[in-house]
C-alpha cells in the first residue's frame, strides 16, 4: 500500500458521520490510529452526543483498527486541549490533525442573525485555531506534522446565503498560509481541502442523480495525499466525485501609476489591466506583494 500510515496518530474533528467519518475509516483502514472526535449535535450545531463518534469507533475496531471516541466541542479549548491529551495517553504523540468539525446556519446576509454569523465563525476558525493550537508545540518537539484544514468552493469562491459560511472557510486558508510558513522548520506541513460532498449539509440541496456521485468517500483520496509524510504544504485542493483540482491565490502583475490627483481617474480607466489574469504569480509570503509593488515603483523612477 503506497500511502502507508501504520504508526501514526490521527485526531479527526467531525467524524461521527459525512466526511469525517470517511476519513476516519480511511486513515485507520491504512494504520493510522484515531481519535474519533463529534460533538455530535444537528447540522446546525444544537445537541450533542458522543454515540455518533462512538458508533465511528466500533466500526474501526471490527476492522481490527485503534482508535477511541471523542465528544469535545471545538469550540471549548480546554475540551479540545483534553482530546490532544487523550491521543497522547493512548498513543504518545498526535501526527495528524484533520480539522473538518462544522456547522451550517444559512440565510441570505439580509435575515441573517448576527448571533448566528459568530456560532459559525466560532466553529470553523476558532474550532480549527483551537485544535491547531492545542498541537502545535507537540508536533514543533516531534518535529513532525501533518494538518489539514477543510475549507469550501463557499469560501474561494461565494455562495448565496453563506455569507457566515464563507467567511470562515476562506479564513481557514489565511490560517494555513501562515501556519506552513511558521511550521516549514519543524517539520509541520499545513493543507486545505475544497470538498464537494453528499453530507447532511447537502441534503435537499442537489438532485439525487448527482448527490449519488457526491459520495463522500470521493473525496478522501485528497485527505490522505495531503496528510501522508509525503504530503505537500501550502498546498489547497478541490475534490468531488472523484475529480480533483487545485486551487491558487494569486497575484497580477498589475501597473505602476505613482501618486498624484489624477491617480484614481488613472486607475478606474485602466482597471482592466490591473485585473487581467495573465502572467500572475503565486506569492510565497504576503511580503511578496510589497516586493512586487516596490520593484515597480524603484524602476518607475529609473
């Protein structure tokens, strides 16, 4: 088996069912030991209940695989602190993080209760800064890690009524840009992935022809490539029914205008040129854009 993860220990937010649970399974079926972690509450976030990770643990153990049963809330960092420290009691060390714990409360921005844009934001950001959080200094000492994050075609790109939603799937990529900077000499390497899946989230959202070819299962191949030891970093991929995509945030070469009065007016009519997607560059660092825009200010006065 090419992919091999006997050894590792995984820790898998939002597992008890959908996504998570594949990837569970998927990690455990290749060696992995996991933690099973679901608060196990509705889609939008109410309740809770550790049967569904429970019922996720029993399946791997019939398997003849480790893992244990986790019900903290991403949202409680002490909780989340407490389900690292359960991996390191069973296992030693925490290899993986896999954070695909969330929660959907859609309505157009304009009946949108801000109550229920923050819920959102505290669980896919804070929820996935929190379990980053929680690891990171193991996996600094190990010098070893692997962490994906799960962010959304919501988030990249906008869809109508999420606005909550898509704001904290795109801050997720914000946070893995810097966190594979800051982990790049410990070893840690940091992942997004874009999934398009069948879920509980999806459900009376698509025609049943193509929820059928959303399978979940679909996606987890672009887990394991992005978690493995060989796993790039940096490194944002799209997935469903078996396609796979990348995605970039990129930078034009743009134009240099200098200061002055007319520089607005000058700008609106050249716009176009500003925005065209040809010859675009992908940044390193967010330093990269000052470099790109001094360098055309220093040969503009030459």
């Amino acid at each position: 088996m090419g992919l091999d993860f006997t050894g590792r220990v995984a820790i898998v937010t939002g597992a008890g069912g959908g996504l998570g649970r594949e990837h569970a399974l998927a990690l455990a079926a290749r060696g992995a030991k996991v933690i099973v972690n679901d608060l196990g509450g509705a889609v939008d976030g109410r309740g809770g209940s550790v049967s569904a990770a429970q019922a996720v643990v029993d399946e791997i153990r019939a398997g003849g695989g480790q893992a244990l049963a986790n019900g903290a809330s991403v949202t409680d960092f002490a909780a989340v602190q407490a389900m690292v420290q359960q991996a390191v009691d069973a296992w030693g060390r925490v290899d993986i993080l896999v954070n695909n714990a969330g929660i959907l409360r859609d309505k157009s921005f304009a009946k949108m209760d801000m109550a229920d844009f923050r819920t959102v934001i505290d669980v896919h950001l804070m929820g996935a800064a929190h379990c980053c959080k929680a690891v990171w200094v193991r996996m600094q000492a190990q010098n070893y890690g692997r962490i994906l994050m799960t962010t959304s075609s919501t988030g990249l790109y906008g869809n109508f009524g999420q606005a909550n939603y898509g704001a904290a799937k795109l801050a997720q990529v914000g946070l893995m840009q810097t966190l594979a900077i800051e982990g790049a000499k410990h070893g840690i390497h940091v992942n997004a992935l874009a999934p398009t899946a069948a879920t509980r989230m999806t459900e009376g959202l698509m025609p049943d022809e193509a929820l059928a070819l959303l399978k979940p299962a679909a996606v987890v191949p672009a887990m394991l490539v992005l978690t493995h030891e060989s796993a790039p970093t940096r490194t944002i991929l799209c997935a469903g029914a078996g396609s796979f995509e990348a995605a970039h945030v990129t930078l034009t070469q743009g134009i240099h205008l200098g200061v002055g009065e007319q520089v607005p007016e000058q700008l609106a009519e050249r716009l176009a040129q500003v925005t065209r997607m040809n010859d675009q560059q992908l940044p390193q660092s967010g330093a990269a854009q000052a470099t790109l825009e001094l360098t055309k200010a220093m040969a503009a006065r030459r």
